[in-house]
C-alpha cells in the first residue's frame, strides 16, 4: 500500500458508514456521540459499554445504528434468573438422548455479527465466563459444539459500573466506554417534538455494510503507527501519572481505535488527529474528563471527517468543532438547494452563532470561512423575500 493511500474503495465504505448513523440518529437527540462510536468500535472490532441512567435512550441508539448497518443482530435484557440458553441457544434434545451435548445457537450470540446485551453485569457467572470466551475470541464452545464466532461488535449496558471486583476482568474486555446523561434542559423542546412524533429509524438502504465494515477493519489492521506511536507512549504516561488507570490489554488495545478512526479519516496511517479516541478507554466519566484535560495539547489538532460529533466531543479540541461546524454548515446548505426549509433561516442563523462563538475571525479555519461566507449569503437571500 502505498503511503497516505487508502485501499480502493475505503473512502466510499467510510461515506456509507457515516451515511448510515446518520440514518440511524433521525429522530434521536443528543445521541450522536453514542451512535458514531458504535461505528467505530463495529470497524475497530472492539467491544463498547454504555453507561447511563434508564430511559436516555441507550438502547434505541444501538438498536437504530445496528439496522442500519445490517448483518445478524441479537439483543437481550440480562436479568439474575437468566439461563444460559437464553443468550447461546438451546440443548439438541435429540442429541443429548445420544449421550451427545450440543447447542443449537442459530439467531443467538453466537452467530451475531452485533450483539447488545442491556444490564450485561447481572449476567450470571456461567453467562459471564461464557461471553468472555466470545468477546476474546471470537469462539463459543460447550460439549460438541465449536461455533467460530462472526462478531464483530458488543454493546454493554449498564445503569451504572459494577463496584464487584469479580466483574473487573469482564468489565475491562469491554475498550471504549461511553457515558449518557439525559438530554440537557436547553434540548428539551426537541425532545418533546421527537418524542412526540416517535419518528421510527428509517429502513436499512439497500444491501447490509457487513461487507463494508470488514474492509474498513482489514484496512485498520494494516495502518501504519509509525507517526504516532511515540505521541501515544507520551500520552499514555501521562494518564497514568494523572491517576487514569490503564491496564497494558488496555493501551495495547487502543491502537485499534486509533487505526479505525485513521480510516475512517480517510488516511491509511495514524497521526495526532486520531488520538481523539484516547479518553474513550479510560473507564470512569471522572477519567475521562481528567483525560481530555491531561491530554489538551495533544487532542488539539485532533478531528474525524466521518465521526464528527465523537472526535469533537473527546478531544474539546478547535479542529474537531471546525470540522464538525464545516459539515453542518454543507449539510443546510445542500438541504436548502433540494428542498427548502422553512425554519432553515433559524437553522442557519444558529450555526453562524455558534461558529462566531467558537472563532474569531482570525482563527477561523479556511475551510470553514468559505462554508461561513456561504451561510452568510444564504441567509441574506432567504431573509430577503421577507423583507421586502
């Protein structure tokens, strides 16, 4: 592969995996940090833990983002009385009176390509020790039955992280964590309108990107770390040193995350713009706050083409929220060209408030100023009619 060339055909598997959450959040609010890290953690192969209180919409993110990206999905609500049947699928009765144990496991974990499992730690410790064979590698075994497992994303939920020291070897296999608070007080009115429509995820569009996020992970696997390994060897003493406790499978794990949003870029090899997913692996909310403040110098440049709500939320950085203002801004205009809003005068005058908030004319990247002067004459012409 030649340097900084993606593989033929990356870039239209990356625009189809934004394209898809993108889908997937119509009707959401405030979930779109959560459904852009299903995504990464789905090309990274790395497996997520939702954390939040009941009723924010945890599971209808993942379930949304899931059915849009296709493949065989399985979900389950684990409670203290659930057996084991109930995730890997029934005894074969006929072959057990053989003397013959074997799981019958078709539409259940084991063949999922996405699973999310809600209330993962009140799982049994026979459920436990079996998913962990799972999520490490990709294989479920009992009696005779050897299943080679195609998952390629875990989704936990959680109300709140297991204080059992037990559950800490279960709970580490779990890399990237996200935290869900409920909507702010300044959202609530769209929470209102969105709640009220009850807008359903729209169908998945044409055939499933399976096969789209194998290439996006075959890709990740092969991107080079030379630019960065020495950043992220920095930036891991430095969480360290700040009390942010990383396990070595943690860190080494981490430059999955860092390879997925590379491509996800648009790039075959990994620099500072990605170290963005680096607070993600800390396993409190409080460690990842201390995270991004420990690491504010590196996640300054840090930004993300396809996950643009994610990389802004991580790094706090001013590259991430011209990116993520840019794209807002290209998308009202493309919307107004197709079919016109008629509050997209608010919309616009919204996000020329946020832009002249965030920069001052003089620190306001390039790409953005142009996206800015369109805005700006954008809203002129469409105030205009009123106004005459």
């Amino acid at each position: 592969m030649d340097e900084g060339v993606t593989p033929i055909g990356v870039e239209a598997d990356a625009r189809a995996v934004q394209n898809a959450v993108r889908r997937a959040r119509v009707g959401l609010v405030d979930r779109d940090v959560l459904t852009e890290v299903v995504a990464l953690c789905a090309v990274s192969g790395e497996h997520l833990l939702v954390v939040g209180p009941p009723g924010t919409a945890k599971s209808d993110a993942v379930r949304r983002v899931s059915q849009q990206l296709g493949g065989q999905y399985f979900e389950y609500l684990l409670g203290r009385f659930t057996e084991p049947n109930e995730l890997f699928g029934p005894i074969n009765l006929q072959r057990l009176r053989e003397g013959v144990v074997e799981v019958e496991t078709a539409g259940m974990v084991p063949e999922a390509d996405i699973a999310f499992l809600d209330e993962v730690f009140l799982g049994s410790t026979a459920i436990l020790n079996t998913l962990l064979g799972i999520l490490n590698e990709r294989v479920y075994r009992r009696g005779n039955t050897l299943v080679a497992c195609p998952l390629r994303l875990c989704v936990g939920a959680t109300n709140r992280l297991p204080d059992d020291p037990a559950l800490d070897a279960f709970a580490d296999r779990f890399l990237a964590r996200v935290f869900v608070e409920p909507v702010a007080d300044a959202r609530l009115e769209e929470l209102l309108e969105s709640g009220w429509q009850a807008e359903s995820p729209a169908p998945l569009m044409g055939e499933s990107l399976i096969p789209a996020l194998e290439r996006l992970s075959v890709a990740a696997r092969a991107c080079d770390h030379t630019q960065v390994r020495s950043l992220l060897g920095i930036a891991v003493r430095r969480l360290r040193s700040a009390g942010v406790m990383l396990s070595d499978r943690r860190v080494v794990r981490a430059q999955r995350l860092v390879a997925a949003a590379a491509i996800l870029d648009g790039r075959s090899f990994a620099t500072a713009d990605d170290l963005w997913v680096l607070p993600l692996v800390a396993p409190t909310a409080d460690t990842q706050v201390l995270a991004r403040e420990t690491l504010v110098d590196l996640l300054a440049t840090s930004k993300n083409a396809t996950l643009l709500h994610a990389a802004e939320e991580f790094s706090r950085g001013p590259a991430a929220r011209a990116e993520r203002l840019a794209e807002a801004g290209r998308l009202l205009l493309d919307g107004l060209e197709e079919s016109p809003d008629p509050d997209a005068l608010l919309r616009i005058e919204a996000t020329l408030r946020e832009v002249d908030a965030a920069f001052t004319a003089e620190d306001l990247p390039s790409g953005l100023t142009e996206v800015r002067s369109q805005l700006v004459t954008a809203s002129q012409a469409h105030a205009a009619p009123a106004d005459s």
